[in-house]
C-alpha cells in the first residue's frame, strides 16, 4: 500500500489488510487513518507471490514507498530473510514498525526518510528482490530504477516488482528484463528480472 499526493481523489482504506500467504497467512495488518493510501489489492499480491514463489526463500528484500508495508511483510511471510522498509512519513512509519513488532517480525527494519535520498546513498549489501510502488502521481518511477542501477542497491540477478497506472511511460534500465506482467483495473504491475550481463554491457 503506498501514498498517493492529494490531487487524486482519495481512495477507502480499510481498517485491515490481510496477509495472503506464508506464515502469516490470515494476519491482518492494522492501517493508519491516513488519507490518499493505495493499496496493493489481495488479488495482485497472491498473483505476484506465486511468481516470486521459486525465488523468493532466504531473499534480502528492499520496499521502497512503502506504505503499511504489506508487500514486504508478505515477504517475510513467504520466507525472505530480511526486509528493509523506506516510508517517508513518520506516522506510517510508525505504524509499520507496530505492525511488525505485533507480528513478531525482527528480520524487518524500518527507516523513516525519503526514498530517492536513500537510493543516493550506497547500500552495505545488493538486494535480491526490490518493490517500487511509488505515489502514482510523483513520477519517480524512472529516477528510482535509475539509482537502483547506479549506486548497486540490485543483486546481479535481482527481481524488480514495479506498480503503475496502464497509461505510464516508463524509461526503466534495459538491464531489466520483463519477467511476467498483468493489469488489475486501471494499474499494471510487473515483475523484471535484472540481467547482470545487459548492466554491464
């Protein structure tokens, strides 16, 4: 679930979210009364799980924009080993942090800053699976898979999800490589599989 700017008409949140699978399965998540939320409907993360089923046991997971952090806590869920959240507003934030302490999650970590000034720092380690979802109306899509590339927050291999209204251009890294994709309503959203040999080519 991410924010979204206020010039969007303002989309119902629910109470609860709930976790679709893993060990987790039927949690639900607490959500901040918090106006301009998205979420990430239970119909496109249990789509998204099972592509990244293969893949997705032992990962360290990168959840950018991110919300009420579902889809990282999903992560965790399934088997990631760790999961970093970046939220830039304090109140999700904190939010976030309850939800994974309430869940007992200590592989989940929380930092309270903006993602592009975090993408411009140089990670202590490469990611093996990235989700970037920001606010559809901040355009950051293309500047933040250009950091990702730029300062090796990506494993070589690493799996990118990316979530975006059907009518977006995206100017993404032709290291990129479109792994599966599909449309709920008026968003598409799509798993890339980064291919070390094009980033390097």
């Amino acid at each position: 679930m991410r924010s979204i700017s206020s010039n969007r008409r303002a989309i119902a949140v629910p109470g609860k979210l709930r976790i679709v699978g893993g060990s987790l399965r039927g949690s639900k998540l607490a959500v901040a009364d918090f106006e301009g939320l998205r979420p990430t409907p239970d119909r496109v993360r249990e789509t998204l799980f099972n592509w990244l089923a293969p893949y997705i046991d032992g990962v360290r997971c990168l959840d950018l924009f991110a919300g009420t952090g579902a889809l990282g806590i999903e992560a965790l869920s399934r088997g990631a080993a760790q999961v970093d959240f970046v939220e830039r507003d304090a109140r999700l934030a904190q939010a976030l942090r309850e939800n994974l302490a309430r869940l007992r999650q200590e592989n989940g970590r929380v930092r309270s800053a903006d993602a592009l000034a975090v993408l411009s720092e140089t990670p202590a380690q490469p990611f093996d699976l990235v989700f970037l979802d920001p606010p559809f109306a901040s355009n950051l899509w293309d500047e933040s898979a250009r950091l990702l590339e730029a300062n090796t927050w990506l494993a070589p291999a690493a799996l990118v999800y990316v979530e975006s209204p059907l009518e977006q251009t995206l100017q993404l890294p032709p290291a990129w490589q479109l792994h599966r994709d599909g449309r709920a309503g008026a968003v598409r959203y799509a798993l890339y599989r980064r291919s070390a040999k094009l980033a390097t080519s």
